[in-house]
C-alpha cells in the first residue's frame, strides 16, 4: 500500500517535519532519477534485495537494511533477484536538515541496522495515523516521525558511507566488533588477539576496504555516538557523554569533537553546529527503467489543501 501526502499552508509553516509519502510491503519497480527526489526518503528492505546507485557509488540494500536518501541528488535502484519489497517513507520540514546533521544523518548512505525490527514498527504507526485520518494527524504523523529518525539514529551499526559495501569476511566481522565495543579500550594488539590475525594483516586489509584506518573509523563512530547522545540526553554531563562513547580523557574528547565537526561538544548541544548539506548528484547513467509512479512522482505544492492519496 502506497500513500501520497500533500499539506496545507498553515501545516507548512507551523509544522517542521512534514510526512509527505509512506510505502507499506511496496513491491518495488525499478526507479532512475536524474534529478532526485524533492524531499527526505527512508528505505527498509523486508525481502530481497537490490542495487542503490547515487553519486558514482553503488551499494546493495538486504532484508532488515535501510537507505536514506536526500532531496535532489540524481539516484537509481532496482531489484537484484526478482522480488524486492520495501516500506519506504518520504518527509520534509524546516527541522529536516538540522535534525538529521545533529543525528549524524545529514547524507544519503546505506545502513545495517542493530535492531532491525524497530524501524518497521514505527512506520506501521504512521500508517495507522493516516488510516484513521484524524483532524491532528498531520501534528501526530510529525511527532511519529521524530520518535522513528530518533530510534533509527540510535540502532544504525554502519556510518552513511557507501565504500563498506566492499567490506566482506574479516574486515566486515572488524566494522561490527568496532559498532558493537566502540565505548571500550580498543587496542590493534586487542583486535589481533581477537581475531587471530597480525595488526599489519588487519590493518592492511581495513585500510583496503573502507579507504581508512582502524582507529579513524573508530573515532567516526564515537564521534557520531557523542552527537546523538549531546542531542538526545541535554542533562546529561559531558564527561558522561564522553565516556559513554568511549573518550575517557574529557580534554581530548573535546579536541577530537571540535576537530570532527568545528565546535566544542556544548556549542553543539546548544545549537551552534550548522546543517550538513550534501552536494547535489551528478547524473547517472540510464541503466534502469525510467518509469515510476503518480504516487511517487507527483507532488503537490504546500499552498494545496491536506490530502492523503492511497494506491495499491
């Protein structure tokens, strides 16, 4: 089931995350976009799996995976082994962008997620809001989609970056021990012990894969952790935000925070970080139909009336 989303005026300016599209079991046909898409798209893989292909990358998106891409940056995907079915949700707003750089969502990537069963049940909330189509669905679809990017934030196992999709074997089995362990010690002796191999193995065949060190990566992931928690948890003190991420020095938490994203942890907190604003896409070639649907291409301006369009 397939639900278009137009909003009213008075919704537009006075509600800052905007529910515009929702797919529920879609079978997906294949899609090319030379030009993107106007708003935020959340993808989540129930079965089979396909291709993503977006700013020169490709990556493969599997059952209990998630794909997010932003507005206007030109993008492909298609089936890889006959059936692919998604749930899929499409969203905008003033907040968009500042919230999903604060989560550290601010690009399109693909995402392997820790519990992959929470992001399905949120979007079967907001098809139940549609359904009953109440007079504040439009407020309480808003709030639902907060509560979703939230959750979703926080059980992603694999920074937005699609050069780990060459990761197989070991170096995958070394990207998630480092998710899984990033707020403890971490040594290359450590890893070496555990996985039975040379540091100089694991470096090499890391660096080979991800185009980046053990430690860089690890410190990514660290970083991205402190943001969420900086956002999400305003009381909590910043050596607790540091140590929950694993900086155990508060000092060298705060240079490698303000190295990673221009300010101290609390200027951050406090709202000073600005948006991440990925650069358009540049075309991509026509290696897949064309074709798409009213549903997912026609979109109505905000000055239109709230209307809820729904397609089998």
């Amino acid at each position: 089931m397939r639900y278009s989303v137009s909003v009213t005026k008075r919704q537009y300016a006075r509600i800052p995350l905007l529910l515009r599209a929702l797919g529920i079991d879609h079978l997906q046909e294949p899609i090319y976009r030379p030009d993107g898409f106007p708003v935020w798209q959340l993808f989540y893989c129930v079965s089979g799996s396909g291709e993503f292909r977006l700013e020169g990358w490709r990556g493969i998106l599997r059952p209990g995976q998630a794909a997010l891409l932003a507005p206007n940056e030109a993008h492909s995907y298609r089936s890889l082994d006959g059936d692919w079915v998604l749930h899929y949700v499409g969203f905008e707003g003033s907040l968009c962008q500042k919230l999903l750089a604060c989560l550290g969502l601010g690009q399109s990537g693909l995402f392997s997620l820790a519990h992959p069963e929470v992001l399905p049940g949120h979007l079967l909330a907001v098809e139940r809001i549609l359904l009953e189509a109440e007079p504040d669905s439009g407020l309480r679809s808003s709030k639902a989609l907060y509560s979703m990017l939230l959750d979703f934030s926080q059980s992603l196992t694999r920074l937005p970056d699609s050069r780990y999709a060459k990761a197989t074997g070991i170096e995958k089995e070394m990207i998630h021990y480092l998710e899984d362990h990033y707020p403890e010690d971490i040594s290359l002796d450590g890893l070496a012990a555990h996985f039975r191999r040379t540091p100089e193995y694991l470096c090499s065949i890391f660096k080979t894969a991800t185009g980046e060190t053990i430690f860089h990566y690890l410190r990514r992931i660290r970083i991205h952790r402190a943001k969420v928690l900086l956002m999400e948890r305003p009381d909590a003190g910043l050596r607790e935000v540091s140590e929950a991420c694993g900086f155990h020095s508060l000092s060298y938490f705060g240079k490698v925070f303000r190295e990673a994203t221009g300010f101290t942890p609390q200027g951050y907190r406090l709202g000073a970080a600005p948006p991440t604003i990925p650069p358009p896409g540049p075309a991509l070639p026509d290696n897949c139909d064309r074709s798409g649907t009213a549903a997912e291409t026609a979109w109505t301006n905000p000055s239109a009336c709230g209307i809820i369009e729904k397609t089998k």
